[in-house]
C-alpha cells in the first residue's frame, strides 16, 4: 500500500497469477506429469525450427520488424487464409501480426472497447479474455455453455445483448470444452450481430485442431467481413508455443484500429520467428492432416483412460483439450480435486472454475490437455486408473 491504496488497480483486482503458471509450477515442484497448461512436449517440425535460425543467422528480424509484422508473414497468412478458407485479405492493410493471440486479444479489447461497454463472452472462456475486458473497463457478460453439449443456447445469447452490448467473443474451437461451432450456430449468430450492428472478435487459435466436423470462420458470412476481427496463432498449429507469434485479420478498418493499440503494447516482436513461421504456414495439407490425425489418436487414448479410471468425458471435437465431470468419482469441487491430484495420481489438470464467473457452475469440471507424447498420456491413464478405479 502507498497512500493508503492497494498497489494493483481495481481493475485488475482479482486477477492474481494465471492458473496456468500456478498449475505448471505444481507439476514442476511435484514431479508430476502435466496435463494442465496447454503446451506440447514436443516441438514442432524441424525445418521450421532450422528456419528460424537460418533468419537469426542470415540477420533476418534481428532488428525492429515493421509494425505490422514482416511483409512475407503478412503475405503467408494472407494466401493461408485463402487456401482454407477461400478468404482474401489483403497482406498491406488487412493483416496484423502480434505477439501470439494473447496480445491480438489485448490489443483488440483496448481498442474497440470504451469503459461500460458490454462484451457478451462464453462461459467457460480463456483467462485472457476477463482480464482483458477489465483491463479496457468494460463489462463482460457471460453466456454459459453446459454440459454435456456445451453448445450455446442462441435464445439465451439473444437475451443478452442490450444497448450497451459492443461485441461478441467467440473462441471455436472452444477452450477449454473442445466445442466447435456449427454452420447453423455460425449462422445464427452472426444473423444476430447484424440485426444488432455488433462487432464480433472470434478466437481461432484451434481452427486446424478439430476432429468432428469442420472449422468455420464466422467472417465469411453475410454481413460480417466488415465487423468481425480474426484471431489466430502459430503456436498450436505447429507446436511452437514459446515463439508468440499471432495475427489478426479483418477489415483495413479495424485492422488501423487493433494496431493503434497493438504499436504500443509491443510495438513489434519475435522477428525472426516472423520468418519461420511464414514457413510453416505454407506447409502442404499433409502436414496439417498428419497434426489432426496424430492429436485425435492422443485424444481417443486420452479419453479412454480418463473413462476407465471412472471420470464422466466429454469427448472434444477440437482443441487439444478434454473437459471431465468428476462427479462419478465422488467429488465436487475441481479446485481442491486439482490440487489434491499430484498427491493422489501424480498428475496435474485444470479446474475449470477459474474460467467462469458463476464458479458453481464450473465447480465439478476438470480440464486435461492431450498435446503430449503417447507414451506420458498413457502413463498418465495408467497412474489415474490406480488412483480412482476401483
Ligand atoms: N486463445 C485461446 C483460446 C488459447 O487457448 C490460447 C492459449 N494458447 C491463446 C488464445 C493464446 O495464444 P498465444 O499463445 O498465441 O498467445
Ligand atoms: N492456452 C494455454 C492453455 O489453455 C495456456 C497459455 C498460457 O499459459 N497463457 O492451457
């Protein structure tokens, strides 16, 4: 305290660490195996890796990159958005690259958002996103996914929205339930976002992380090219969480507006990752096939020993993510189930109450992540089924 005032603002009061930090230091102190904070444990190919340090090398990005990241970036996300999603953007003024998703959330939240504005978000959602909206000063207003769909109830979304609502938050594939919208869903909300003249923010980062069902991106519909902002990232397409590289795509627009926030957050990062990862993205299908196939392997494995060690699964359509009930185990409380994990199975999860506001619904569900070698996953079932079986 200095002048009798709490040092953090009350905007951020509450915040506190990230679940993820806290979560990967328990399984560091433990020794346990970690299913909790999403990362793999593997790194990505390794042409990428040696992209990288051929531009670290060759003096590529070593230096300020230009503020809306390296024009071959820009360019290879632009083609990435056309090859899958037949989307033109233009690389010059509708593409942003930013310090992962986390700072493209940031950076959109501070510059569409005036302080009491409402942002209607799914509930569970990303633990960025609440700190973000009340970093802006404005309000955030939860529409609760519920088990055992968690698909939105469209009536309720309606509902929601009021004259203070601004925008829509979108997370498909969603973190950390692994529901992926459908076309009528899509559909339907954006049918909303027009009626309504909202701004709509979809987080993407999973788009090419899904095993049910296809990826849509909610920008192509009527309506919405000139009032949606895209968000994705590298860092769960190639398996190279560390390297934060993220973009934005949307309209010149608000791509002008996400920037004026985004230059002075970072202003620019990761220049030779920019190269690298301009690289991946022009990878053949095979690559992205063979990275959906290998995680649906490790999610049906995961799956299955989270199943026979007597957890409720609710098997994902996308995400490297798989929510459980721990009801059938008789307990309640995800929170102190997660702490008490390392102890009991030698594994570390996340309680997914820390991405709600109506903790009490989040409070029987638990988060493990299956973006790990096959033999730590079966490890990890194998320890979970000598702790809960009977
Ligand atoms: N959005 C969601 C839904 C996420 O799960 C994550 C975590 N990877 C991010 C954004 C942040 O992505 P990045 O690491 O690129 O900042
Ligand atoms: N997105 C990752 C997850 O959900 C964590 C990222 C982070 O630690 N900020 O596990």
């Amino acid at each position: 305290m200095t002048q009798g005032r709490p040092l953090l603002n009350r905007r951020l009061d509450g915040f506190g660490t990230t679940i993820f930090a806290e979560m990967s230091a328990l399984a560091v102190r433990t020794g346990s195996i970690n299913l909790g904070q999403g990362f793999p444990d593997t790194d990505g190919p390794e042409e990428i890796r040696e992209a990288a340090v051929r531009a670290l090398r060759e003096g590529k990005g070593n230096q300020y990159p230009p503020g809306p990241g390296v024009p071959e970036l820009r360019a290879a996300i632009s083609e990435h958005q056309q090859r899958f999603y037949d989307l033109p953007f233009d690389p010059d003024t509708e593409v942003l690259v930013t310090a992962g998703a986390t700072e493209a959330i940031a950076a959109t939240m501070l510059a569409l958002l005036e302080p009491g504005d409402e942002v209607i978000a799914f509930e569970p959602f990303y633990d960025s996103y609440a700190a973000c909206i009340a970093m802006a000063g404005a309000k955030r207003v939860p529409l609760t996914l519920r088990a055992p769909s968690f698909r939105p109830d469209l009536d309720e979304l309606r509902s929601k929205i009021t004259p203070q609502t601004r925008l829509l938050l979108l997370n498909t594939p969603h973190n950390p339930t692994g529901m992926v919208l459908s076309a009528e869903e899509l559909n339907a909300i954006a049918a909303l976002a027009v009626e309504y003249d909202l701004l709509v923010v979809t987080d993407e980062v999973y788009e090419h992380l899904v095993f049910e069902g296809t990826h849509r991106p909610i920008t192509a519909l009527p309506g919405m090219r000139e009032r949606t902002v895209s968000i994705s990232s590298a860092g769960k397409t190639f398996s190279f969480t560390g390297w934060k590289v993220g973009w934005v795509t949307a309209s010149a627009e608000l791509v002008t507006a996400v920037r004026s926030a985004k230059q002075f957050l970072t202003y620019v990062s990761a220049g030779p990752f920019q190269y690298a990862v301009a690289e991946a993205l022009r990878l053949p299908d095979s690559y992205y096939e063979g990275l959906r196939a290998e995680l649906r392997a490790k999610r049906d494995l995961l799956s299955g020993g989270l199943a026979a060690a007597g957890f409720e699964v609710y098997r994902p359509a996308g995400t490297y993510f798989i929510t459980t009930d721990i009801r059938p185990l008789g307990e309640s409380d995800g929170a102190s189930f997660c702490r008490s994990l390392p102890q009991r199975a030698g594994v570390v999860a996340i309680p997914n109450a820390v991405f709600y506001d109506h903790k009490e619904a989040g409070a029987p569900y638990v988060r493990f992540a299956f973006c790990k070698r096959t033999e730590v996953l079966a490890d990890a079932a194998e320890r979970l089924r000598k702790a809960f079986a009977h």
